[in-house]
C-alpha cells in the first residue's frame, strides 16, 4: 500500500501541472471504489480553477475554488498526468481533463482508494480525527511518550495509529524502530521518554530520506510522473526476515504484529 512518502510523491509530481490549471471536465469510467465517487463530480469540478495540491496523511486534497476533492491511492491506485486522449488501459477508471491538453489519470485496479468531493476537507469523517504530521512541529518524542503511558500494545502499532501520528506505515515503522533500536514487541508503555525521543527523530529522517528517493518501489506504486520509488533499495529489515542484519550480521527475525509482517534484530533492537 502506497504509505506517506508515496503520496508525497505523487503530491510533488502532480502538483505543478495541476495549480492554476482549470478543469474542462471529469471523464468517469467506473464509480465502484471504495466509496462511490459522486454522482455529480463533474458539474462540481467542471470549469473550476485549481487552487492548491496538498497532503494531509496518506489523503490528497486538490482545492478547487468551490471545494476539495480528497483522493485516496489505497491499496494499488495511483495518479498521474498523461496527455488528453491518451488511449485507456484497463483499471484506468477517472480523467481530469485540463485546459493545458494533460488530463491527471486515477488508476486503481483492486479499486480500494477514493475520490470523494468535500467544502471543508480538514472536517471531513476521514480526516478530522488524525492526529499530527509527523514532519511537522506538533510531532515530537514528548507526545509519543505522554500518550504510550499505561499502553501494553506493542509499540509498532502504537506508532501506527493514525491517532497517535499519521503516515507512519508498517515500512517506515519497522525502519525507524530498527534505527532507533527498539524492539517492535516491547510494550508502547515500557519505553522511556528519551528514548521516544531517539524515535521521533528517527520517524522524521526516514521519511524525509524516503520522499527525497520518491518513495518506495512496491507493487504497482508509481509517482505522479509515472517513475517507480527508489527507498526500497536502503531498506534495513523490512521484507527481509531470515536475511542478516546489515549492522551486526545477525539473522534478522519475523513475526506478526497487529496483523502485519514486523522484521526486527534481537541483537541491534532491545
């Protein structure tokens, strides 16, 4: 699943082709995602003027100067600029048609993402309960240390409850927990304040580090420019139980965790 760093991508790629460009119209092949896409989504956005492209965690907002469309990439969906008339492939299921003869593509073949339409984005059901950006300034060690206190939930999933901070998915979870070298397992209460800390810090690098490489290559994420991620190649852990650390040569080990795969160090992560 396309996580922070993808969407940020895709954010920069799209965003310069997309601000102060107005819309012709919405060419909708298949409504059918996770939530239907509008019924009236092009007289909405038709003839309207791009104003912003923003994130707001894994949501792209694209503010028009009557109201937002939030999109959603899901699990294999992506978008980008292709020129209008471009011959559709299959699982092509939204254009954007703009003045400048490009036409920003939503693709999604399991169809799990979304396009919804909104006048007040940051108040919609999706967004309003999110907790901070991690690479903003409300993000810090102190609040990861202050909600953690009494939790017995193993601090992986701590980290990536949207709740606690947006954007830290189960790839960049499992990176800075190693590069903080805490163990994923250990309860979110059991870890002290410095070094939360140490993983706040670690939360930020790896995903600055992640965006500068366009994310990473997995699946069928691409960027808005249609180019793939290159993160994938510094990976440390993730989707590489059994292997050896890079650090100490141990054999990394693999278990499960909320459901999701976690690769951890017993050596390098206490």
């Amino acid at each position: 699943m396309p996580e922070l760093p993808e969407v940020e991508t895709t954010r920069r790629g799209i965003a310069p082709h997309l601000v102060g460009q107005r819309v012709e119209r919405v060419v909708v092949r298949e409504r059918r995602l996770r939530w239907p896409i509008p019924e009236d989504l092009d007289v909405r956005l038709s003839g309207q003027r791009i104003e912003a492209v923003e994130r707001r965690a894994k949501y792209l907002l694209i503010r028009a100067e009557a109201g937002t469309l939030i999109g959603h990439l899901g699990m294999s969906g992506s978008l980008r600029l292709v020129e209008a008339g471009l011959p559709v492939a299959r699982h092509e299921h939204v254009d954007i048609l703009l003045e400048s003869g490009m036409a920003l593509r939503y693709t999604d073949p399991r169809r799990f993402g979304a396009l919804l339409w909104s006048l007040d984005p940051l108040a919609h059901e999706l967004l309003r309960r999110l907790g901070p950006e991690p690479l903003g300034e409300d993000f810090d060690g102190e609040r990861l240390y202050r909600l953690s206190r009494g939790k017995s939930l193993a601090v992986k999933p701590f980290i990536m409850d949207n709740a606690v901070v947006v954007g830290v998915g189960n790839i960049y979870a499992s990176e800075a927990l190693f590069a903080a070298g805490i163990d994923p397992r250990r309860a979110a209460g059991s870890v002290s304040r410095a070094r939360y800390e140490r993983l706040a810090g670690e939360i930020r690098r790896i995903l600055a580090e992640a965006i500068e490489c366009g994310g990473t290559t997995l699946r069928d994420f691409v960027g808005g420019d249609g180019k793939p991620g290159y993160f994938q190649q510094t990976l440390l852990v993730y989707g590489r139980g059994g292997e050896f650390c890079k650090v100490c040569g141990a054999t990394l080990h693999e278990v499960r965790l909320g459901q999701r795969a976690s690769v951890y160090c017993g050596r390098c992560q206490r």
